[in-house]
C-alpha cells in the first residue's frame, strides 16, 4: 500500500472482528516500529505483544482507554536507565517521543496489512508495568492496539481548515494556499 | 512508494543538495502530519514551514541540532492551551505526543517524495519562538529538516538484535522468534 494512502486512509479503530491477527503480521508492524528514528540513537524501546486473552483481560482493568477486547496489543515501553545514559537528561523525553514515532510506523504499518489499530495513553502505568513483568526501569508509555477492524470503519474526524494551522515563514504568515493547501477539513 | 519501503529505506539525512524543495511537495508533507492521530482528537498542532534563507540562518543560530542549513524547515508547534483546554492536565503531554505521531508521517510522506529529513529536538525553545513570532501558548516541539539528500546517503545505524527488545506476552517472554523475526541489525 501506498504511504499517503496509508497515512490519508488510516483511522483510529476501537471495535474490532474477533479474529485473531497472524502472529507474522503483528513481526511485521514490530520490525516497522523498530526502524523508527531514534532520539540520539539511544534505542530504548521495547515491544511487548501481548495476545493471550487473560492478559487482555488483564490490561483492560487498568487501562480506561480500552473500550473494548482487542485481539492484540503492543505494548511500547521505554527502558529509561538506557535512555537516560545515552541521552542525557533529556534521555526520558527522548525515550517518549521514540515511543511515538514508533507508534505511528505500526499505524501505518497495519493499515497496509489490513489491519486497525488505536494507540491508548490512558492507563494506569505502574499495573500495566506489573502486569507485564517489566523490570523497575523499563515503563510503558503507549498501548498500541491491533486486530481487524469491525464494519463499518469510523468516519474521520474532520481536520481544522488548512489556513487557521499551516503557516509559511512564521506565525500568522499566510501558508496554506502558497503550499497548494486550499481548504481542508476531509481527506 | 509503498509503506514499508517508505519505512526501512527512510535515513536521518543532515546534508543536503543546494536545490529546493517545490513549495507544493511541501505542501503533501504538511496534508500528511495533519492526517496523523491527535490524542483526544485536541487538533493542538501549527505547523510552520520556513525556506527564507535569511530565517533558515536565524534557526540555525538557536538550533545546535541544526548542522548545515537545510532548504527547508518544518516547525511543529504545540497551542498549549487549546491542548489543556481539550486534553486537561494531560493535554500538553498530548500534544508533545501528537508532534511526533505528525511528525512521522512527515518523514514517511518525504521518503516517498525523494525527500531526505532530520527530526530536530536540540533547539533554543525561547527563541524559535520568538524567531517563528508564536503567541505566548504556542511552542515549538520538533523541528523537521527537508530537502533534497546529498549522495550518499547516511547509512542506517544498526538496530538492537530483536530477541533483544521483542518479547510476548511479558516482558523477558522470549517474543521474537514467535513472531518471524530472526536477526537483527540491519533492515
């Protein structure tokens, strides 16, 4: 599948068949996440995939953001002891915004594999931490949800107007319409 | 392109060739970051592109991430309010959060251009604001360097052996095997 289409098509999906997805597949969208960017190249990320229904079951009783039972998901956690020895101070923030990049490589990823996805950040980190085992350094940040999308997908939540967010030069320069950007609001 | 060409084949690129970059392929980068997913859906996000070579120097200046000066830039700021206003205590974290999910998309969407591009984290905050003329709520997150590569083009850092940071169900499962990922290391 096409990048933009990719990008354009892919929606935030929250209800999904019960099929489970090819444990090849959810290889797939982690090599995708693994060739991220890297903050400073400190690389500290891990990727826990969890498919096995009583640790969904358990993930959803502390993660609010879990409206329903995905068939899979990926847990992206940051080892920030790594993080912070090779970047610094700003170690842990670089870890988070590896943790994102990360994230929407598997977005786009699954989309190319038919496949819907959603990321969550409300839950409770320290359960989620425990529940999966994870050493005192390594946190979750963000939980990447995964299975094949129920009928009909969502419609798109319509974007801000092009002109009031795209800016040429500095703030408040006109920018939308010199970047061939007219109006906005659907894909 | 497809997606995960887009994906394995994307560099960090930090020199680039003296050509600019037509203002309409500048325009598909900014269409993709807007398409990415925005916690909450907050829609917090400004994006500034700059290609004045007088306030590409003047970034430079305040940016030691900045190596050479690129034909372009793409600053991703952050409205602050709106994003508490819509994502409450955690709206700025949201929003920090979605410059980097639109931020992806912009280095995907590049790839597929014959783009090369950097994310920049090391700048003055203050300045690029003051420089870019934000309001007081409206802050700079990730710069985003774009242009044509110079040959040849950086290699890849190697990754992390997957058994290494892939693992099912818990942490320190043994993950990668599972999932059809042997190796490692490069893409």
């Amino acid at each position: 599948m096409d990048v933009i289409t990719a990008i354009l098509e892919r929606r935030s999906v929250r209800r999904f068949a019960r099929r489970g997805v090819e444990p090849e597949k959810l290889g797939h969208l982690v090599k995708a996440a693994i060739w991220a960017p890297s903050g400073s190249n400190i690389q500290a990320l891990h990727f826990i995939v969890v498919t096995a229904p009583d640790m969904l079951t358990a993930l959803k009783s502390v993660a609010p953001g879990l409206f329903s039972l995905p068939p899979a998901v990926i847990a992206i956690c940051v080892d920030r002891q790594r993080a912070m020895s090779k970047g610094g101070t700003g170690g842990s923030l670089l870890g988070m915004m590896d943790a994102c990049f990360a994230a929407q490589n598997i977005l786009l990823a699954a989309q190319a594999e038919g496949l819907g996805t959603c990321v969550i950040r409300s839950f409770h980190q320290g359960s989620v931490r425990t529940l999966l085992q994870c050493p005192q350094e390594v946190v979750p940040e963000l939980l990447v949800t995964v299975g094949y999308p129920e009928e009909p997908l969502p419609r798109a939540p319509r974007r801000r107007p092009w002109s009031e967010v795209v800016h040429l030069e500095r703030y408040a320069g006109a920018g939308a319409s010199a970047l061939g950007l007219e109006g906005g609001g659907d894909p």
